[in-house]
C-alpha cells in the first residue's frame, strides 16, 4: 500500500488556515495555575454573565415538548420571524422573513459569508486590526487579505484609504463595528462613506454586528440599513455576546439573494441547521421583556471606566473604547513587541492579556484586554501591574 506525500495531505486550501494564537494563551494559564500561581484573566472573550434564566426556561419547555427533531434547515418560522421584525425595528434593516437564516452562531454565519462571495484569487478589504479568525476564513475560500489600517483611514479619510488598497482583484470589504479588538464604533458617516465605496466600486459588504448591543459612545449603525445597501451586504449576528451564550452557538445572517442562496447551501452541507431546541430558546430572547440588554451595557461601562483609568495610571495608554469589552493599550512602556509584552504582563504580574500582534501588523506594541470579568478581577489585576512592573 502506498503511503506517499501526495496522498497523506490535506487539501491545498487548508494550508494557509491557521490556528487561534489564543490557545496557546491558555496553555500557560494553565500550567501557571497547575504550579499553584493566581492568573488574573483579561484574554478572554466572552460574557462575564449568565444566561438568562428566560432562555434557559425555554429550552428546558422545548425539551419537554419534545422539540427536539429537524427542524427546517435555515432555521423554524418563529425565530426567523422574530428576528426579521428585531432587525427592521432595531437594525432599520428592510428585512423579510425569508431573507434571515438560522446558523451555528457568529462564526459559522461569517463562514457562509465568505464561502458564498469570495472565490480563489479574490481580495478582500479587512479594517486592521482585525478579528484573527477573518484571515483565515478568507483564506479557506482561496482567496486574499488586504489590510486597511484603521487609524490611517480615520484620520486621511476611509474612501480615500480603502481606495488605496483596492485593486481590480478587490470582492468585498469586511466591515466590523464595534470592533475587536481595538472597540473603535464607526459613525453613521463613516458607515455611509463605507457604503458609497462599495456601490461605486461594486463591492459586496460582510458586516460583522456581534457587539451591536454594547455600544458606549455613539451609536451602532448597520450598514445594511443605508441606502442601496441591503442587496449587497451580508449582515452576521450572533446571540453570544448580546445574551450571554457563547456555548448555545446561535446566530444568524441577514442577506438578500443571491447570498441567502450561497447561505443556504453552506449551512445544509456543513451542519445541516441548527439545534432545534436551541432555536426553540432563542426565541425568547426576542420574545421575552427583559431589560438585560441595557442592565449589561452599564455593568461593561463600569468595568470599562475603571480599567482604562487603571491602565492610564500605571503608563499603558489607552482611550476609552466606543464599543465591545477590549481595551487596547500601547504597551511599549512594557516592550515594543507585543508578545514579549504579554508574557512580561503574565510572568510577572500574573495578568494574561492577548499580544496584539495575534491582531494583525497594526496592532503591534498594543495588547488586548477584556473587562468582560469581574470588578474584583480587574481591581486585583490592576493592583499587580502596579506593583510588578
């Protein structure tokens, strides 16, 4: 029997897909805590809450309803009808039932946004810094990575930088708002200049809204709202940051055709739909009075305040960020590198934060850190900077 090479390969469009650097991070916690030491966790990524006790009621009815077979593939009537009526309502997105679909949370509706538009030699715009797993889901489709620096484009103007970086190659722009890591929120504006780049240039846009609801300073505009935007835009939501559940994996995508198409047949051919109790659950978020989703947004502001206002006064500068739960220091005071920062941070301060290099070339000499934790966490940590460094 043959072992050669050329059998015993994976297929050419997984070679440039990596790994999370994040696990790496917790690897060390581990082997830190596993030898008795305290790690103040900042490099986390989700939800320092709960799920309500509304959503898990309903799954737990779901189940003694026995709704637990198939369910249609893009999702069951009733939550893609509520989330239909959510994002006209609170999106101002001209969304019709059929125009939602149902997937296994953020990132798999972020992989069937990519899967449906970009193909092998395509570019996409990606703002930078940049959520690290987007380089790699347009990897997968073959396809290639422009970054457009954040910074640049908000003080030169972000027609003219995105127009810098746009070749005849260019497919699509990659629009993230709140952004991780760095929090920055795009205003109404700059979502509007956004949006004529990409109908002038005729670009698809693949908005990622899963920090739509913690928003600080300003407002969260969906760019599918503006006009001439909803035919061409993908818009990607998830429910782990909004309520708390990271581990349930829902989320959902508005798109008109012929992405819902493209959507469609990713999701069947992928997981073939989404946990029907889970769905069942969902619903109440959207169904249910709850003032969770402003109850939230005023825990994050405190936590927010206080660990900004700590990072300043230990000589790691930081504006406040406008949305998300990252704060994104300069960290040179530490090293210039963010990796030798980060590991400085933890081996002597015991405090684990994600190098912002893991971010893309521009978020070198910054690192990340979450305040989706407890105040006494980010007192204690704080206090061990202080201290340490």
């Amino acid at each position: 029997m043959s072992t050669s090479q050329s059998v015993f390969r994976l297929a050419k469009r997984l070679e440039r897909v990596g790994f999370s650097d994040i696990v790496n991070i917790r690897n060390r916690i581990m082997e830190l805590r596993a030898s008795g030491a305290s790690v103040y966790q900042f490099e986390g990524g989700e939800p320092f809450l709960n799920t309500p006790e509304s959503i898990k009621q309903a799954m737990t009815r779901a189940l003694l309803e026995n709704k637990t077979r198939y369910a249609p593939s893009s999702g069951i009537a009733e939550l893609r009808a509520a989330l239909a009526a959510k994002v006209r309502v609170r999106n101002l997105i001209p969304a019709r039932d059929e125009d939602l679909i149902v997937m296994n949370g953020g990132m798999h509706g972020l992989f069937g946004a990519f899967q449906s538009t970009v193909n092998p030699g395509d570019e996409v715009l990606v703002f930078s810094p940049f959520w690290t797993p987007i380089k790699d889901l347009i990897a997968h489709c073959e396809g290639t990575t422009v970054l457009v620096p954040t910074t640049d484009a908000r003080r030169d103007g972000l027609g003219q930088t995105l127009a810098r970086h746009t070749t005849a190659r260019t497919r699509a722009i990659y629009y993230n708002t709140p952004q991780n890591p760095s929090g920055v929120v795009f205003t109404r504006a700059e979502a509007e200049t956004v949006a004529r780049f990409a109908r002038e240039r005729n670009l698809i846009v693949i908005a990622d809204e899963a920090y739509e609801d913690l928003v600080y300073d300003g407002e969260h505009v969906s760019i599918a709202s503006l006009e001439g935007m909803i035919e061409r835009t993908i818009t990607t939501f998830t429910l782990s940051k909004s309520y708390a559940m990271t581990g349930w994996r829902m989320g959902y995508v508005v798109a008109a055709e012929p992405w819902m198409t493209g959507l469609r047949k990713t999701l069947l051919y992928s997981t073939n739909g989404v946990s029907t109790p889970s769905q069942w659950a969902a619903l109440a978020a959207f169904t249910e009075a709850s003032s969770l989703l402003a109850t939230a947004r005023e825990a994050y502001r405190a936590r927010r305040d206080l660990l900004i206002a700590g990072l300043n006064d230990i000589g790691l500068r930081c504006l406040p960020p406008a949305g998300a739960f990252y704060a994104f220091p300069d960290v040179t005071r530490i090293h210039k590198l963010s990796r030798a920062a980060a590991e400085i941070l933890l081996d002597r301060a015991q405090v684990a934060t994600v190098p912002g290099i893991v971010f893309g070339e521009h978020g070198e000499s910054h690192l990340r850190f979450s305040f989706s934790t407890s105040i006494e966490v980010i007192e204690a940590g704080l206090d061990s900077m202080r201290r340490r460094l």
